[in-house]
C-alpha cells in the first residue's frame, strides 16, 4: 500500500484551516515556536520514533519545561502506533503505523483522523476475510495446507449419517427451513437433496458400511456369538434382530456388538420362521463355521429354533443357556397404581396429600408381568411411600384395598426379588465377560431358592421358580464351566477365605476346600507330576497360582492378552469364550434403538429403511 503522509500540495490548507494560523494558534498556547509544518528545517527524527501509543509516557505536544502529557481519545488509535519527530526540542507526532498491515500514515494534528479511521474499515475487512479463509483451511499429512473445498457427494454422505444418527426425516434435506440454515450458517454453496436421492445415498452408505463390517470387521474374529430377539411396532409389524459379539484382535471387548440384521418378519413366528430369518442373515456374512453361541429369549418358538440351528451351527455352538422368568401376584397394588394413573386430578390430590405430610410426591409405574426386575422396582419405589400411598388408596378407593398384610408380603418379596435383580444388572453387563461369572450367580440362586422355599409367604412363588429353574439349569453348559474355569482367579481349585463379592458361594466359607463341579483328575490334583504332565498347557494353567484380584476392575480379557504367549492354545479358547454373552440384553438395546427410529414422523418408511437406519446409526 502507497504510504500517505497526508501532506497536502505547497500553497494549500485544509478546508476551513490555515497552517500559518494553526502554528500561530499553537504558539501563543504553547509559548513555543513549531516551526514549518512540512517539517522542513529543524525538524529531526527522535531517538526512539517508534512504538509509542495514546498511553505512552511520550506526550504528542509537550510544552518545554513542566508540560503535561496529551492522551489521544479516538478509538481509531487501538490499530495505530504513534511515531515521534522532535521539532525545536519538542516531540510531536507526525505518523501513525498500522499494527494490521505495517503501512506508515500522516499524523499531523492539521490532517485529522478520518483517513486513519477508512484505513481501519479497510484493513479490519482485509483481516476478518483472511480468517476466514484461514479457518477454511485443511491439513495434508505431510504438514502441508491446502485449501477446504465443498464436496457434494461429501455433503449428502454426511447428510444421511446425520439423518441415521438423529433419527431425522428422510426428506429434512429437502426442506426449505434445512437448506436455509446450512447456506446462511456454513456454507452458501449447499443444495437442497431430495428424499429420493437421500434414499440412494442411504442405501449406497448402508451397502459400503455393510461389506466394510463383513470383509474387514467380522472376518478379523475367531468365533462370533449371537444373540436375536423378535419386536413388535405399533403397526403390528414385527422385526427381528440379529446381533454379533466378539472380541477384537486387540483384544478389547467393550461393547464390540455389531446389528448385523433387523429384518421384518411377516410370517408365523415358528421355530423353523424363526430358525430361517437368522441363519438366512448369517450366511450373508458368511460366518457359519464362526458362530460360538446363539442366545435367544424364553419361548417355546425359540426352543424349537434352536434345534433347527444347532445343527446347522454345529461347527462352534455351544448349549442353550435360556433365561427363565415368572412373575408374583400383585394385583393388589397394580389396581392401586391403576386407580392413581387413571386420573390427573387424582394424580394432582396425591402430590398435594404428600407435600403436606412431608413427603417428596413421585410418580409409580405399573411393572410388566412377565418380568421379575419390573415387580422388583414397582415395589421398591412403593414401599418407603407405604403409608401415604395406602391413606389416599383407602380413602379414595371406596374400600380397603391395601392393608399391612400387603405391605408385609410386599417387602419379604422385594428381599427375594433382589438377588434377582442384582444378577440380571451383573450378567446384563456389556463392558466386561459375563460368561465366567453366570456360575456365581447360579449357585447364588439356587440357595436362595432353597433358604425361602419354606416360607409360608413365598411357598406359592419359590416352587413354581424352583421347577423353572432346574428346567433350565439342572445340566450346566459345559461352556460355562470352561468359562468358569479360564478365569484364573477360580481354575478347579479354590483359595480359601476368600469371601469377596460373588465368590463367597463358590469358595465357600474360610477353610472351605470345595471343589466346584467334578474333583479335578489326579494328573492335576498330585503334587508329583511328570515332566510330560508339566509341559502341557492345561496343567501349567491349573498347577499356577490362582490370581487373588477380585476388584471390579480386573480385566480378565487383558490378563489372557498379557498370558497369551504362556498359554498360546488356552488364550485362543479363552479368546472364543469370553465373548459369548449370557443375556439378550442386546438385542433388547437394539429394540429401543430400532423404536426411536420408527415414530409417529416415519410410520411410512419401508423395511429396508429401517434397517438401514438401524445399522448406520449402531
């Protein structure tokens, strides 16, 4: 930029301004003479010219002797540096330099400051447009920057994750509020996409993600479980779900699950319908001869497609490990939360009844009942609310509907459900194995099965459980024995006096020296085994100290990833093992999953949709 010192051509003044005026003016006030104001003779640069600023100790006119200091009051003077020349021994300032692009412009007192204040405007314009384009800017690996540059297919790719992931219309791309907000927001280039051009961008993502989970993900595992479940929609149309479950080659089994399928089933939901569905979307993937387990709900249906898939699988199947369910009458206490949900004036009447008794006023759901955990917290929310709950009952119901009676069988049923309760949220979990630890929990049960079988108030529920429960789980899997075995804090021996957690039942108590399952061979158990014996992987693993780590925070998967080149075999087994799940927790996840996708906005999208949507956004 051409420096502009702001001289003016000789014989001419500033409009309404004369120099010879301005010099006399200063003069008489300063009782100084300033000289020619082109800067002529006697005019020289100061020892420190620049860097000065409206706060500088340097005044702009200073008189000679006690003169004080003159602060520059504009705002134009933030973006300027003052520069100083001394002129018969006073130091005036005759050029501002600009902080943002260095150029030198006249300060003279006679000039003014509205060209500094333009050059501003100009300058700050310059500035905030070359951000821009800085912010815009992206890396190359090299360290290199290149320009960032709008890519349409970029655009609609990212546009159907973010539909995916939010649960958006298929059509918010063609909407005029949408294209608004992207173009006036982030990018004035952005263009509207229809929803039938969305619908292929769905499908063309879905196909890519598909193939790079089946060639890259799923191949990489050893073995592969699965677990399936069947939905029901508000429009009475069914899904079913298939999920994978392994374990990575770094070993890393933090929620490692894969929706492989959501399917709608428009059949009779048989075993063989059912059977056919999952093995139908596992030979997609090709993992036949890979699948280790297969859990499915408690249904009659299902146990009939697992007969059907056992063979079909037999390559690494292991036994049906079903969960059982019951339920314990509690009609009673449904019909109160009944009668208080069925109103909001009764709802309004309680919540005032409990703000003037002293009591937080909360709301109660009814629990589900096929479901023990759902009667467990429908009771465990009731009971510390017994006596406000059972006054406004009895005294709005028209009868005594509930008495203490109730709430005494109520609260020796909550005790029992718990254990229940506190089992299913352990081998629910999805952070850590739950397969080593399902024989805990099962010798847990079956004594607490047995201490209350003969309480008189839990007679009629303990009995029909305890048959379900021997249905289920009178022949263990061996697969969960191995499992129970491949935890090295167990083996086949115990440590005694260890009651910590969940291994109380297994150790028993201190010098307890129970065994779980069948002794162990004498090759294992005697102290003189041959050098043959030793060798053997197995017998290693058995004959070492049992790990005494009991903390939540043992990570088995990382103690067989750090043993895997002491046990090379044992590691691989183990590896298969801890990956299979005890629970279809997960496709139960994938129903909530799948439920926010089809609402009351998408009663309309297909099958295939939503099932594209489901695995994009897992």
């Amino acid at each position: 930029m051409a420096e502009d010192d702001g001289e003016l051509p000789p014989g001419m003044a500033p409009e309404g301004e004369n120099d010879d005026d301005i010099r006399d003016d200063a003069a008489a006030l300063f009782g100084v003479d300033l000289g020619d104001g082109d800067g002529g003779e006697g005019a020289t640069t100061s020892a420190n010219p620049v860097g000065s600023n409206s706060n500088s100790s340097v005044p702009s006119v200073a008189a000679a002797g006690n003169g004080k200091v003159g602060k520059r009051k504009s705002p134009v003077w933030d973006d300027f540096e003052e520069i100083f020349e001394t002129m018969n021994g006073v130091q005036i300032c005759t050029k501002a330099k600009c902080k943002m692009c260095k150029s030198t412009l006249s300060a003279r007192s006679s000039a003014g400051t509205g060209h500094l204040k333009r050059h501003q405007n100009s300058c700050r314009q310059k500035t905030d447009q070359r951000d821009r384009v800085q912010s815009r800017l992206s890396y190359n690996p090299d360290g290199s920057v290149h320009n960032w540059d709008y890519k349409l297919e970029v655009a609609r790719t990212e546009l159907c994750r973010l539909i995916a992931r939010l649960d958006l219309p298929l059509g918010i791309g063609d909407t005029d509020a949408f294209e608004e907000y992207i173009q006036r927001a982030h990018n004035p280039r952005f263009r509207r996409v229809s929803r039938q051009s969305t619908t292929r961008d769905l499908r063309a993502l879905f196909t890519e993600r598909r193939n790079m989970l089946k060639n890259h993900v799923l191949s990489g595992a050893s073995s592969v479980a699965l677990t399936s479940d069947i939905w029901s929609r508000n429009a009475k149309e069914d899904y079913i779900s298939v999920v994978a479950h392994y374990v990575s080659a770094d070993w890393e089994l933090q929620k490692k699950k894969k929706v492989i399928g959501l399917r709608l089933i428009e059949v009779k939901h048989t075993g063989e319908n059912i059977s056919e569905k999952i093995a139908c979307m596992v030979q997609e993937f090709g993992m036949i001869d890979k699948i280790y387990s297969v859990t499915l709900d408690n249904a009659s249906s299902n146990a009939k497609a697992m007969e059907t898939l056992t063979p079909m699988f037999a390559c690494y199947l292991g036994s049906d490990p079903t969960p059982t369910s019951s339920d314990p009458n509690k009609q009673d206490f449904r019909t109160a939360i009944n009668f208080l949900n069925s109103s909001n004036h009764r709802i309004a009447m309680f919540k005032n009844y409990c703000n003037a008794q002293g009591v937080r006023p909360r709301k109660f759901g009814l629990d589900i009942d096929v479901r023990w955990n759902a009667t467990y917290l429908m009771l465990k929310h009731l009971l510390p609310y017994k006596e406000v709950f059972s006054v406004f009952i009895n005294a709005n119901f028209g009868c005594t509907l509930l008495t203490p009676r109730h709430w005494l069988i109520a609260a020796k049923i909550l005790e029992f459900l718990e254990l229940f309760y506190e089992s299913t949220c352990v081998l629910s979990g999805v952070y850590y194995p739950t397969s080593p630890l399902i024989l805990h929990h099962m010798l847990d049960i079956a004594h607490h099965l047995h201490e209350n079988e003969k309480d008189q108030n839990l007679m009629v529920v303990v009995y029909p459980m305890k048959l379900k429960y021997l249905k289920y789980w009178e022949n263990i899997p061996l697969l969960y024995s191995i499992a129970f075995i491949l935890d090295p804090r167990a083996k086949l021996r115990v440590n005694s006096g260890k009651r910590i957690q969940a291994w109380g039942r297994i150790f028993g108590g201190p010098g307890s020296s129970a065994v779980v399952g069948h002794p162990p061979p004498a090759s294992v158990s005697t102290s003189t085994q041959s050098a043959a014996s030793v060798a053997c992987e197995l017998t290693t693993y058995l004959d070492s100290d049992n790990v005494t780590a009991y903390e939540d925070d043992f990570d088995l998967l990382l103690w067989w990833r750090d043993h895997k080149l002491t046990y090379p075999v044992l590691s691989i087994m183990a590896r298969d093992i801890m990956a299979v799940p005890v629970s279809t927790v997960f496709s139960e996840s994938c129903f909530s999953l799948t439920g926010r996708i089809i609402e009351e906005r998408r009663r309309r999208l297909l099958p295939e949709h939503v099932e594209m949507l489901a695995c994009i956004k897992d």
